[in-house]
C-alpha cells in the first residue's frame, strides 16, 4: 500500500451497491471512509441481479469474489424466448466462464448489498437515516452537510463520493447547469418467488410485443422476475400484481407461474429514468459521481449497477495509483466516460430491439434473432463483459474486515 493514501479520508453519499463497493475499495487502499444513507434502514430490497462477468471481475478485484460466489447462483445458460416460449437466442454460460474466467452469477440485490457490507471494518462508519443536503469545497477538503439521527452535522474529508442515484440531489446542486434526469419512456414491475420455484428455469429473457420479461433465479431456489414495457409516466394500478397477471396472459410457462408464486403486496412497479444528456465530466473538485448519480442508463443491458461496481474499482485503483488527488480524479474520469458511453449507447439499441411492437415489427426482430449465429451472440456479450479492473493491492492487516 502506497503510505501517501493512509491517512486520507473519503465520505460516500449513499450506501447502496456502488456506494458500498467504492467503500470496500478505499478502505483496501488505506483511506479512512464514512458512508451516509438516508434510508434509515440501509439494505436493498424486491429484486435480484445478474452480475455479468465484468462486474465479477471488478468483485474479485476488491477481494470478494469467493464471498459473492457463495452467495450467488451461476448461470450455465441463459439466452431469449418469444412469447410463446421459442428461442431466438442462446448463450452457453459454460462457454463464457471458459473465455474469461467467471461467469455470471445472480443473487438477490439484498444479498449482495450484505456481501459488501460485511466487508467493511467496524470502524468503517455507516450513518442511516442520514440526509446529506449540499456539499461545500474549501482549498483542503469537501464539506458534506446532512441531517441525521442527532440534527445537523458537517463532515471534512479530503474527498467525497456522489453515489446517491439517479435522482441525486448532490449532482443538482454541483452542475444546476446539468440536464436533469428524464424520463426513459419504460416502467418495470419486479418480483420474487415467496418459496422456491420447481422446475428451476434458467436465466432468460421474453420478448413480447412491446415488452421484455426476465427470469432469474438465485440461489434459495426463489425465482426473481421483472417485467419492462412502453408506458405513460407515473400510471399506477390500485392492484399492480392484477396489473401485471393481465399483460402475462397467455405467455409461454413458467412465466404465468412465476407471478401466481409471488405475493401480491411484494411487487414493485417503478418508472424507469435516466440521464437522457451525459455529462461531461463525473468530477468536481474533490467531489466524483458514480454510478447512476453520474450515468443513470437504460436497463436493457444489465449492466447499470455492473457499471457503478466497475466505477468503484477503477476510483480505488486511480486514487491509488496516483499520489496527486486532482490527477487521480482526472484519470478516473477520462477512464470511465467513454466506456459508460458506449454501454449507454448499447442498451439504448438494445431497448429499441426489445420493445418492437406490432405484428410485422416484432417477427422481423424474431427472425433477424433466431437468424444470429450464436458466435455473433457471443461476440456481442464478449464487447462488454471482457473487461478488466485495474489492480488493487491487498489491504495490510486492519484495513478490511
């Protein structure tokens, strides 16, 4: 470990997984962290996720890899049905993990969240129920205002990290020339199984007409599901799990199912933003954006919380890397923005695939699909999975848990 990064000190806006993770990574690299939530309970709750072999990389990289594959569930395939449960696309997860050395591993996002957790010392402090309201800049350090359990409190530390989300408050108030967040024109209803689903299907998509429904198990044998679809902004159902057996009807098992299996009051029904306007940098001074607080995308890749992790690795490695903040900073901002884009630029595309609507448009993409050769399919998961972090040294004794 570099002695110059021993004594710094780092506050994190936000205790989610991209927050969480840039935690773990500073604090293997020597710093001092504090992370604010506002929730008053920290945790993730109502949906699972797939780590795709990139962010198992970027994991591994903060020593947690063995952890995440405990608690995770691998996928040895998964690819794309139609509606009426034909495939149109298969990927041999087998074959990936054999190309870059992990594969992809689904858990329920709270899992994950207490993986990261865990990871931190105890001396690593997480404040819940903590608002962070503005953050100032002197010559030495950024100053991080919030309201919390004991009243107002300003925190010094040499930098800050915006972690808060898509609606993040912090991004507004550091670039109030900023587009603000859109729209995406999607909602998403998500579930989990109550019990274990048997026969245990595969991760897979469905592509409808208009709509795209996921399914993916994790490793209790529960099954989590989502369903996104074209809708006019901010529409809500006195009874969303109705809401959603309706537009189910009909399609391929177990899809049906799943929904029958998941507890009415448990699903989530969330309009879908993003930063519509990228920004032009992901750093203020001593402050940095990360995650969808700096590049909220759409989600028709999987690859927005993979992202955030990713951004947490490659912070830690530049910060380690470079013993001046401001060219750490730097480098971390030209390193992340042009991948980000191009992630962003791909699930856009794919997005404008998945939500073909009509007849005529949704045979044409079921056709061109099927039509793919498998090798293509590889190929295009392989642009944005084969990805590796920068190293991060192993913590010296007492700088993790």
């Amino acid at each position: 470990m570099n002695s110059h990064a021993t004594a710094r000190s780092a506050v994190v806006v936000g205790g989610g997984i991209g927050g969480l993770a840039v935690a773990v990574g500073l604090r293997r690299i020597g710093w001092r962290v504090t992370v604010l939530e506002r929730k008053a309970v920290g945790g993730e709750v109502g949906a699972g996720i797939a780590l795709m072999s990139n962010a198992m990389r970027a994991l591994e990289s903060l020593g947690l890899g063995p952890a995440v594959k405990a608690g995770g569930r691998p996928q040895l395939s998964t690819g794309v049905r139609d509606g009426e449960g034909r495939w149109l696309s298969q990927v041999d997860g087998t074959a990936l993990e054999a190309k870059l050395g992990t594969g992809i591993y689904s858990l329920h996002r709270a899992e994950l969240h207490d993986i990261l957790r865990g990871a931190l010392p105890v001396d690593c402090g997480v404040v819940t129920g903590a608002e962070v309201t503005d953050i100032t800049q002197d010559p030495n350090q950024a100053l991080v205002h919030y309201t919390g359990p004991g009243g107002t409190a300003t925190i010094g530390a040499d930098l800050a990290v915006v972690a808060d989300g898509v609606n993040s408050r912090i991004r507004a108030r550091l670039r109030p020339d900023a587009p603000a967040p859109v729209y995406s024109g999607s909602t998403v209803w998500r579930g989990v199984t109550t019990d274990a689903f048997l026969p245990t299907p595969d991760i897979a998509q469905t592509l409808h007409d208009g709509a795209e429904i996921g399914v993916m198990p994790i490793r209790d044998g529960r099954v989590c599901w989502h369903m996104v679809t074209k809708a006019k902004a901010g529409v809500r159902y006195d009874n969303e799990w109705a809401e959603v057996r309706r537009r189910l009807e009909g399609l391929h098992d177990p899809i049906p199912a799943l929904l029958e299996a998941t507890a009415p009051e448990a699903v989530l029904h969330h309009d879908i933003h993003i930063l519509g306007t990228p920004l032009d940098t992901y750093v203020a001074g001593r402050v940095a954006l990360l995650g969808d607080a700096a590049h909220a995308m759409p989600p028709h890749l999987g690859q927005g919380a993979c992202m955030a992790i990713e951004d947490a690795v490659v912070l830690a490695a530049c910060l380690h890397t470079h013993q001046n903040q401001a060219t750490a900073l730097a480098t971390y901002d030209n390193t992340r923005r042009p991948r980000v884009a191009a992630v962003t630029k791909a699930s856009h595309r794919m997005g404008r695939i998945q939500k073909a609507e009509g007849r005529l448009a949704v045979a044409m993409r079921n056709t061109a699909m099927r039509l793919t050769p498998p090798a293509v399919a590889m190929k295009a998961i392989l642009k944005f999975a084969d990805w590796t972090p920068p190293r991060i040294p192993l913590p010296d004794t007492g700088t993790t848990a």
